[in-house]
C-alpha cells in the first residue's frame, strides 16, 4: 500500500510537470526570476546579498508549495480533472503530495541558481548547503500542508478568490516577515520571524550560514517549532485528505 502511494505520488507529479515543462520551458524562468526580483533592489540600495540570496531560495519553495496546494487543486477541481483521478485507485494523499510536488520539481534549477550563487559568493560552504537543502524540503511540506488544508475547507469558493488568496498569502509570507531582510532589523521584535515557516526557515539558513549568530538552545527552539509546524499541518492534511465534491 504505501509502495503505491509513493508511486502514485510521482506519477501525479510527473503527469503535472513535466507536459508544463515542455509547452512553456519559459516557466522555469519566469519561477528564477520573481523570486529573484528582491535581489535587484537590494544590490542597488547594498544592502546584504546573501540575506536575499538566501531568502530568494526559502521564497521560491514557500510560494509554489502554498500556491499548488491552493490554486492546482483548485483548477483541478473546476476543470473536473479531480473527478477522472477520483476514479482511479488513487489515494487523495497521493494527489495532494503529487500536485505539491510538481511545481517544486519545475523550479528545481532555480533553486539550483541560486545556491551555486550562494556557493560562489562564500555565503554557503558545502555543509550549510545541506542543512539548507533540509530546512527548504521541511518548509515547503509545511507550506504545502497548510495549501491543502485552506483549498480543503474553502471548497465552496470560486477558483478566483482562491487563486487571488493564494497569492496573498504567499507574499505576505515572502515579503512581511524577515525572509528578504536580515530579522536583526526588528530589534528586540526579532523572535516574531521563529513564528512564520517562511522566516524561521531563512534564519536557520543563516545561521548555519555563519551570518547570524544564535545559541544552541535558540537553534534547537527554531527546529522544534518548525518540525512541529509542519507536524501539526501534516497531520490535518492528512485528516482532511478526503475526496470532496464542491
């Protein structure tokens, strides 16, 4: 049972990827550079390029994991492709996690970029990368989890307000929390960025980084509340993962 589901997770993903990638290459790109629009701004105004590098990377998973979890599952259902995969054995865990995966496959060389960015300017070493690469992976499971849950309970709106939500959301999750900029700059408000997946995430990157100094206890704390985020999101997925009719 669990081999199928695994399998059936990576077709889903395949089936969604992949056509996209081959009608419109372009999409790759156009992933790269929104999350990398920031940059520009903070390399005219020299402020810190590794903070936004960093939070480029964080930005990019966080967006499309809340993103297709909202928007995918939501033209799916609107143009009745849910109803043709509803009628296969496929387990809704399956199509939840495919649909979540495919836009993460598709920005993988953006992401890709960016860290041989990171490398290349010093402000990631081969270690922290990994570190990094696991914070990203827990992020966006935590983000997509959350997608899911609000495309789950919100099946009664139209798939504009859901699409327009969506967006919302993931700017706000980009942009209003230290993601882009260092969290230093909130002062003694700093400990507002452990809250949101988006922001922890950027700041356990850098402080594995070496950019920002943190004591051991306040690394353990950042962990737990992301894990158990992501835990807590994961486990009402889970529970609500059952095949609905709008």
């Amino acid at each position: 049972m669990k081999t199928k589901i695994f399998r059936d997770i990576l077709i889903i993903a395949t089936l969604k990827s992949i056509p996209d990638l081959k009608r419109n290459p372009s999409t790759i790109v156009l992933i790269s550079v929104i999350s990398g629009i920031p940059l520009f701004f903070m390399i005219i105004f020299s402020a810190q390029i590794g903070t936004g590098i960093i939070g480029a990377m964080v930005s990019t998973v966080g967006f499309i994991g809340l993103n297709s979890a909202i928007q995918d599952m939501t033209w799916d259902r609107y143009l009745k492709i849910r109803e043709i995969v509803v009628a296969m054995p496929v387990h809704p865990i399956s199509y939840a996690m495919g649909v979540a995966l495919a836009p993460l496959i598709v920005s993988i060389p953006g992401l890709l970029l960016f860290m041989a960015i990171a490398l290349w300017l010093g402000i990631l070493t081969l270690q922290s990368l990994i570190w990094s690469i696991a914070i990203l992976i827990v992020c966006w499971a935590t983000l997509s989890s959350l997608g899911f849950f609000i495309s789950t309970n919100l099946r009664r709106a139209n798939v504009y307000t859901l699409s327009n939500l969506s967006n919302i959301l993931g700017l706000l999750l980009s942009f209003l929390p230290p993601v882009y900029y260092p969290e230093e700059i909130l002062g003694n408000f700093s400990w507002i960025s452990i809250i949101f997946p988006t922001s922890n995430s950027a700041s356990l990157i850098r402080i594995y980084s070496g950019s920002l100094i943190a004591t051991t206890q306040i690394i353990i704390v950042r962990w737990v509340v992301l894990i158990i985020t992501m835990i807590i999101f994961a486990i009402i997925t889970i529970k609500e993962s059952k095949w609905r009719e709008p």
